[in-house]
C-alpha cells in the first residue's frame, strides 16, 4: 500500500510508522534512520515527534514560506476545516507557525499515541522491528485482514 500525501494526512495529522511504508522497503528504512537523530539505532518519543512535526509541516506548507495558509491545508486535506485550522492559528492571523503547529500537535498527542502503539515492548523506544511489525499491522488491518 502505498500512501500519497492526501491519505498521510487526513484530518491534520500523519500516520507514523505507516505513511513511510512504501512498495520500497529502502524508504522506510530511510525515514526510521532521519528520525532516530543520534544514531543509536532506536527511536525515542521526542525524535519522533521533532522529526514529524518538521516533516508534516514542510509538506503542508508546499509554498515553503514558512507559514500555512488555510489553502495550503485544504490542499492537501479538502475536508481540513475553518474551525481546524482555527485550532492551529492560535494567534488568529490567518497563517500558521511552526511554533502553532507543534503547540497543537503536541496538545493532540498525535504523535505520542502512535509512537506507544509501536513500541511493543514499552521501554520507551521503538526499533526499526518494532515499527516494521507496526507497519505491517497497519497494512493488514487497512487491507481488511483483520
């Protein structure tokens, strides 16, 4: 299954762990190796969510001006709202920081709540195995295996 950027963030958020597995297993790889930033070979709660929450943002903001506009947003999401991106413009200027998106994202817990359903073992990390066997999961139940 492979995910383009509408199915990977519908609703405002991405699907860690699922939206970066494609028909090339390379490219997950890749993407778990961005995100593990020191190197030690696992990935902890705070890379995860410093890595998504650029990733995310960079993609949505697809005129790279460092802001998203509420158009950018439906672009990518059509049925992202008015009263969604409100959410996000905390300051009510029409545009989103960096600094909106991670204060509501973090608020949401979108990333934590992914990240603890792949760490399998609940040590605190998640391991390429362990978001490969995510991955796996979530493609199973996507395909009405389950």
């Amino acid at each position: 299954m492979k995910y383009t950027h509408k199915h990977a963030l519908m609703g405002g958020m991405v699907v860690l762990f699922c939206q970066c597995q494609s028909v090339e297993r390379q490219a997950d790889r890749a993407q778990f190796h961005a995100a593990d930033a020191n190197r030690d070979g696992k990935m902890s709660l705070e890379e995860a969510r410093n890595f998504e929450h650029s990733r995310v943002f960079k993609l949505v903001d697809y005129d790279q001006n460092g802001v998203i506009s509420l158009q950018e947003a439906k672009d990518i999401a059509p049925e992202f709202t008015r009263a969604k991106f409100d959410a996000y413009d905390r300051n009510r200027d029409g545009k989103v920081t960096y600094a909106e998106y991670v204060k509501e994202q973090t608020a949401k817990g979108y990333v934590k709540q992914r990240f603890e359903a792949a760490d399998a073992d609940g040590d605190g990390f998640v391991t390429l195995k362990e978001a490969d066997a995510r991955v796996r999961f979530l493609q199973a139940y996507a395909g009405g295996e389950m």
